[in-house]
C-alpha cells in the first residue's frame, strides 16, 4: 500500500458493505424464541413486530435466526396461536 | 417512487434493511425504521441526527442499514434532507430517490423544530418521519417537549415536591400542519397496516414535504418488560392517549375513531414513570383526555 493511495478510493480505511454481519447481537439473549411449527398459520406477525428482523419468512411457516434475536419476546406476546415459547438459554 | 404500495404482510419484500443494530432488546424505534425502509425500498437516502438510531446504528467500519445515509448535526435533520433534495433535484434524480429525515422525538419536537419547520416553509420535497419514544432515550431518560404530563424522566425525577413533568405533549402533528404541507399523519408501530398506508401515502406526495409521526414505546425508558412493546403501544392508541390522525388536503381526520376508549390505568399501571400517579390523578387526565376528544371531533 503506497501512502499516495487517496483516503477516498478507500485503500488506507477497510470498509464493509452496509448491514452488519460482524457484531452479532445474539448473546446478548436470556430467553431463546422456540417455534411449534404445528401451531404456526404463517400470519407474519412476528416477521412485522421483530424488531431485529431475526425471523425469515418460509413457504409454511417462519424461521427463527438466532445470530441477531436478542430474546425480546415480542414474537412470543404477540403470536395470535401460542406458537412461540421463550426457552431460558442453556436448558 | 410511483405506483400502488402493497401493504399485506405476504407482499412486503424479504430483505431486512436493517440487520446486527445494537438497540435495546424489544426496541419499539427499530420496528419502525424496519417497516419504513421496507416500504420506501432501497432507493432512498437517509439523513439522521443524533438519535437512538444513531447511537446504536452507526459504528466503524459498519452500519446496519443498508440505504445511503448521512449523519448530522441535532438541529439539521431537516435542512440536511432539504440539501440532499436539492442535489438530487440538479441532478434531475428527484423522482427516482425519496430522501428521509429521521428523527427521534427531541431532535424534532425541541432542537430541531426550527430546521424542519423552516424545511416545510420551503416546500422541499422530504419526507421527515419523527419516531416518538416521548423523552432523550439514548442519552439516560431526559424529558423533550414530547414527554406526557405526569411521566418520570431523570430530569423530572418526581420526589416529595412531586417535580414530575408538568407540561402537556407538544402537539406535533398541528404545529406541522399548520405550515400548510400536503401530508402529515401520527401513527403507531403496534398498527403497521395504518403506519405502512401512511408512509406509502408520504412516500408518494410530489410536490412538498410529508411528515409521519410514530409512536415507538421503549422498554428502558417508560419502564416495562421488553416483550410489551407492541401491546402498549396498542393500549396507547386504544386509551385515546395518542390519536391517529391525518391532514390531507387542508383537512384533519381521526383515521381511528374509538366508539368505548379503554381505561387509562390499563396503559399507565404496566410503566414504571409512571407508577406515582394516584388513582385521582389518573382521573384528572382521563379527563384531560375526553376534553381532546371532544375537541378534535
């Protein structure tokens, strides 16, 4: 790297595209989200209300990303059919 | 942005625009700042203050959200979004990108009225979503001109002399409107159909500004449980305490009517800032609250 190099072209400065894969907000969990796929209707309210956008969307029901829920438990209050229950971590 | 939006939940699109924020957990903002750049799509640009969304967002090397965005000064939200209106006008892009100030309650209600109230007297084509969590959040609980009477923030800490907020909510969806603009609306996270046709509506405004204030409860800062969220915003609503409304075309509309308003203890019993109040001073601001009621309608 020459110290010619302009900041702008960002040679001297790493950059990352936008959104955040490096600080992985998980562990900061109590409560773990589970999912009974069974009582799932797939409403998407809990898609809508998550306000870490840490559930994904699938063909019949949704899926939970553990790297980004902080354990909220919004998806649990909110569920219209029980099917989330909020699991203590490391049971 | 032109076109009919889809509001239904199945057609919103699957990419999360803002994803790894450190925003406490249960963050009524986020839920917010997710839907809205969920529906204003990636061909928007930002301009953010000094925020919870700013604390917590914009970090080196990274930021969460995935829009171009500018960070600002307090007061400059607004006249940062008119700057970029007004390079995106030369530049003949006008149409294409919707810029964005985003602004938490303080920086809209307090500092920054001034520059958004001067960007409205302009006209320039911004949309500013104000998203209200009704005091300072992010610096420790300081009361804004957004705080309810009666709430405790570190500012207004209460004690034998009751030193509690004593000053009603500033009433930010009249003080907008009055300076004429083609749209302004309140709204809730705990309703996103009604958030997301407003913001669609904003979005879609082409000659002036548009103004959407939301509703975002904050765990730390009122003081319940983090998975509460979205129920206390809906018993906000339900209590009659915030109203969603609209001003469009020269005229103000309750877009939810409440037939039997629930009872305010409902909404103020699960908050901590608000655990001081008795049972009469419950009553006077149920009160408080009819008298709106009567006078909007």
């Amino acid at each position: 790297m020459s110290p010619a190099q302009p900041l702008h072209q960002g040679r001297l400065i790493p950059h990352f595209p936008g959104g955040t894969v490096r600080q992985k907000t998980g562990s900061w969990r109590i409560f773990r989200p589970v999912l009974d796929v069974e009582k799932c209707n797939n409403c998407l309210l809990c898609w809508i209300f998550c306000p870490d956008g840490a559930i994904d969307r699938e063909e019949k029901w949704v899926t939970i990303g553990l790297d980004f829920c902080k354990g909220c438990g919004i998806c649990e209050n909110e569920c219209p059919t029980d099917a989330i229950t909020m699991v203590k971590e490391g049971k | 942005m032109s076109g009919v939006i889809s509001v239904r939940p199945k057609d919103l699109p699957f990419d999360e625009s803002v994803v790894g924020h450190l925003g406490c957990s249960g963050c009524g903002a986020f839920v917010a700042v997710r839907l809205a750049l969920k529906i204003l799509g990636d061909q928007t640009m930002l301009a953010i203050p000094a925020c919870c969304v700013l604390a917590t967002t914009c970090f080196y090397p990274q930021v969460p959200l995935k829009v171009p965005t500018l960070m600002t000064a307090f007061p400059a939200t607004a006249a940062t979004a008119s700057g970029i209106a007004a390079g995106l006008r030369h530049l003949g892009k006008k149409k294409e990108i919707t810029v964005v100030g985003l602004a938490g309650d303080g920086g809209t209600a307090d500092i920054g009225i001034q520059a958004l109230s001067g960007a409205l007297d302009r006209g320039d084509q911004i949309l500013y979503i104000c998203y209200d969590n009704e005091a300072y959040m992010n610096t420790g609980v300081q009361r804004s001109g957004a705080t309810p009477k009666g709430a405790r923030t570190t500012t207004t800490p209460g004690g034998q002399r009751g030193m509690w907020e004593s000053s009603p909510k500033k009433d930010l969806l009249s003080i907008v409107a009055a300076h004429g603009i083609p749209y302004a609306a309140t709204s809730c996270i705990s309703f996103p159909q009604d958030f997301m046709q407003k913001l669609a509506k904003a979005a879609q405004v082409e000659d002036g500004p548009s103004f959407i204030h939301v509703l975002a409860p904050c765990p730390p800062g009122w003081g319940y449980a983090s998975e509460k969220t979205i129920e206390l915003g809906k018993l906000a609503v339900e209590a009659g305490v915030f109203i969603l409304r609209e001003w469009e075309n020269g005229e103000m509309k309750v877009t939810r009517k409440l037939r039997k308003r629930k009872p305010l203890a409902e909404y103020l019993k699960p908050q901590a800032r608000f655990r001081h109040l008795t049972d009469e001073e419950i009553k006077a601001m149920e009160e408080e609250i009819a008298r709106a009621w009567e006078t909007i309608s």
